[in-house]
C-alpha cells in the first residue's frame, strides 16, 4: 500500500508519503466453490478485488500507526494497493524484465537517462505527466495547461516576449515515449506482419492514421533523421487494421503546445 496521507500538526496541514509491503492479500474463490473457473470468468471490480489485511485492525489503522499519527489528526489520504512481487531479470541469457509498471517507468527512465548524460548547447526539457491512466484531465495531466504555462514562465524569467515565445514553442521537438507491445510468439495473428516490434532490435516509432499516437510524417522524418546520425536502428510498428490500438498522452500534449511530436 502506497501513497500519501494529509493530517493536522499545530493547526497547520502537513503530509507524509508511506510504502507498506505485504499489508494484505486479494484471495481468489476456492476451486471447490468456482469449478467453471477455467473456462473464463469475468470479475466484479467491487465485489471480487476485496483487499484482507487483518481481523483485528482496520487499513487505516494500520496506516495511521505506521506513520504515527493519531486518527483525531487524519484529515486524507491518496492511497493505492501496489503489486508486492519485486523484479526480476529472466531468460536464460538475462535478457528480459518481469516488472510490474514498465509503462511507463520504463520510458520515465529512458528520459532522465538521456537528460543526464546528454551534453549540448540546446535546451532540453525532461516532462513526467501524472494520471495518464484515468483520462489525463487533471491540473498535472497531460490534459491541461501545466507544460505551456511552465514553457512560458521559463520565457517570460528570461524577459522574452510574447512573440519570441511563440516562435520558440514553433521551433521545438517533443519526442514522446510510451511503451511498445513486442511480437508475442504465441499470439503473432495479433501483429501486422509487415510492421512487428521485436524485442532487443532497437527503439520502435508507433503511427496511427487516426491519429492515436503524435507520429505524423515531419516528426517521423526528424526523429529517423536523429537515428541515422547516431548510428541507431529503428522498428516501425502499425497496427492491424482490425485490432483497435491503445493511445498514449502524446497527441494530447501535442494538441495543448502545438509542439511537433
């Protein structure tokens, strides 16, 4: 269980972040009790995600002692139950992660990996948005003016205009990084076998005519571009014209900068 809790200290609001491992378990039915089990079943969110964490104290007692505050002080919290198995490297040649959050901790990364040991005259922006999961439309999603206003802030501190603002915003590149599905060898009727991701060949550009990804053609040629120049290969992934795609936060931050991604 992970989050953050809100409580009262002197009249005044503080907060505290807090990780507690192994605080429970969600047990599934019996075998004996759901025979049909193996030919499919459809949990209810409500009713069969039931959290067991003690027959003698409550969650947030339990959170409340770990952090040593008393209930009368609890004002909220912003709690999440997290997978407890940590990660680990598999394969026979060590080639693959098991991780619970690879999208996108994978791709959070990549960027500060890239932002760290990237030496250059031009200025570089490394942008983490929050709640991409449930629609983005929060005050630090990417559906909101949180990356412009601060865009402009960094501008205006360096006493540019308005104009030479804009024409800044005009002239930059956003790369967006999401993670990809690689070829399933057990499931490849699911991926177009002229555009197939496969896993240790190199960085994977992902398009969509309807636009589900920020990918447009001028992006495509910088970033292929950038590739070429450094020696490095890049896949192509295009989904099957009968398999739906997911989206990523890309095209709606390229819709609120105007930034080409």
């Amino acid at each position: 269980l992970a989050g953050i809790v809100y409580f009262k200290k002197n009249e005044n609001i503080e907060s505290k972040l807090i990780n507690i491992e192994n605080i429970g378990i969600i047990p599934n039915l019996a075998i004996h009790l759901n025979r049909q089990i193996n030919e499919g079943f459809k949990y209810n969110t409500h009713d069969n995600l039931t959290v067991i964490s003690s027959t003698k104290k409550t969650i947030r007692d339990n959170v409340l002692e770990q952090l040593g505050i008393e209930c009368k002080n609890f004002l909220s919290c912003d709690l999440i139950f997290t997978e407890s198995q940590p990660s680990k490297i598999i394969g026979t040649e060590g080639e693959f992660l098991a991780s619970k959050n690879l999208d996108n901790k994978s791709g959070c990364h990549v960027i500060m990996n890239a932002y760290v040991h990237t030496n250059n005259d031009k200025n570089k922006i490394a942008v983490f948005f929050d709640n991409e999961e449930v629609g983005s439309l929060t005050s630090r999603g990417a559906d909101s003016n949180f990356l412009s206003k601060v865009l402009e802030r960094i501008d205006l501190a360096l006493n540019l205009t308005r104009e030479e603002h804009l024409i800044k915003t005009n002239k930059s590149f956003n790369i967006s990084i999401d993670s990809v599905h690689g070829i399933h060898p057990g499931y490849t009727s699911k991926h177009d076998p002229n555009y197939q991701a496969t896993l240790g060949k190199g960085p994977v550009v992902k398009t969509s005519a309807n636009y589900r990804y920020a990918t447009t053609s001028t992006g495509f040629a910088k970033l292929k571009n950038l590739a070429i120049k450094n020696n490095i290969k890049i896949q192509e992934i295009i989904m099957k014209a009968n398999v739906p795609s997911g989206t990523t936060i890309g095209p709606i931050s390229n819709a609120r900068t105007g930034i080409e991604t």
